[in-house]
C-alpha cells in the first residue's frame, strides 16, 4: 500500500472515530510524557467495533508498559487469557518474555511497551483476516505515534508478516535484518509461546535478544 494510501486510511479512521473534524489530542502536542494521551486515546477506541471481532471479543487489549519506551513488542492477537484479562502476553508465554526482558535489563515498566497489532481476540485465535488488519492497524501507528519508540519487534511470523505486508514470508527469512516499519526500524524474532514448544529455538531467540539490546544502546 502506498503511503498515501496509509494517510486515506488513518485519517478515514480518526474520522470514524471522531467526526468530520481533523482530531489533533492537546497533549499529543504539547506534553513530553505520552502517558496521558495514551490512555486519553485507549479511552477513545476502547469500545470499538471497526471489524466483526469487536463483537466476539471478550475484552478489548489496548496495551501495557512504559509510555516512554525506546522498545515497542508487538504481537500479533490477543489470545484466550489475553482477551479474558484484558493485558498481551500473560500466561506462560508471558512470564517467559518477563524472562527475556530481565536478561536485556528491561521490564514492562521499564522502558518497554507491548501490544499487538490486533485490539482483540480473533475466534479460536485464527489468524487475523486482512480486512481486520486493515481496520485495526491505524490504532499501533497513533500509539507509535505516542510512544515513538526507538525500536520495534515484531514477536512471531505472523505479526512479522502482517506488519511487513510479507504474506506467507517464513519467519528465518525476516530475521536477522532491520526492516522498516513507517519511519521505525524493526526486527522480527519468535513469539515466545513458539520457544516454549520447542526450546531448541532458544539460543537463536537469545542471540536476537542481545542484538536488539546492542540496538537499544544506540538509540
Ligand atoms: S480488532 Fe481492532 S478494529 Fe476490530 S473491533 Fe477490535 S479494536 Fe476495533
């Protein structure tokens, strides 16, 4: 999609959301700490049903962690306990980021935010249909907008290729590079749910992690 397409998009979303007038948030503005627009916009788009999945959700998961974060994780959907506490990646597959995080001196306070590209749950956690990604996408660019991490990482194939627009891309072939996501660099690694199937997996995983920490460094 081109960019100007994205622009007819966004501004064809902000003008569901808010009317005919071009909506511009004070705070985004004027205010050095995003914390307050963030939850001004979670508060906006909360209750949202742009796609049929804001229908079976139970409940919406706009995001967690440090407003000011240099790393932006996202994921692709909110799963089962996702969607039943309403926060991305808890569970299992949530404490092991925890894990990953401590070794790379982060945690979802501190200097990290996480989400995924998707507010709410696809049934059976499907993956998501593309007129469901295009009518959800616009929310991650206003809360990158927000945020203005220094760096993105995509967590799984799945949110890797959604955000690239690489469909049926295999995951090896996207890491290890730093792609372009609007004007952010970003970097694909497994989601951790797929380190815990199989753990062979984690070595590679930890070298990525240490790479996006070099990375960081330098932001
Ligand atoms: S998935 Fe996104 S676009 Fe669809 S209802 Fe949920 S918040 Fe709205």
């Amino acid at each position: 999609m081109s960019e100007s397409n994205e622009i007819h998009r966004y501004l064809k979303q902000t003008g569901e959301l808010f009317g005919d007038e071009l909506y511009i948030d004070p705070e985004i503005v004027t205010a050095d700490d995003p914390g307050p627009a963030l939850k001004s916009f979670y508060n906006q788009i909360k209750n949202c049903t742009q796609c049929s999945l804001g229908t079976t959700r139970d409940q919406f998961v706009f995001g967690v962690g440090d407003p000011n974060a240099s790393l932006l994780l996202v994921g692709e959907a909110p799963g089962a306990e996702e969607d039943r506490l309403g926060e991305p990646f808890v569970g299992r597959a949530g404490k092991l980021l925890d894990k990953i995080l401590a070794a790379i001196h982060r945690s979802r306070e501190k200097d990290v935010y996480i989400c995924n590209v998707m507010k709410c749950r696809p049934p059976n956690n499907r993956d998501p249909l593309s007129s469901e990604v295009m009518s959800c996408e616009p929310y991650l660019w206003r809360q990158i907008d927000l945020i203005r991490p220094g760096l993105i990482v995509a967590l799984g194939r799945v949110a890797g290729t959604t955000l690239l627009k690489k469909e049926n891309e295999a995951l090896k072939n996207l890491r290890g590079k730093i792609h372009d996501y609007h004007g952010t660099p970003l970097i694909v690694t497994y989601h951790p749910a797929a380190l815990l199937r199989n753990s062979n997996l984690k070595p590679a995983a930890w070298e990525d992690f240490q790479w996006i920490e070099s990375i960081l460094e330098g932001v």
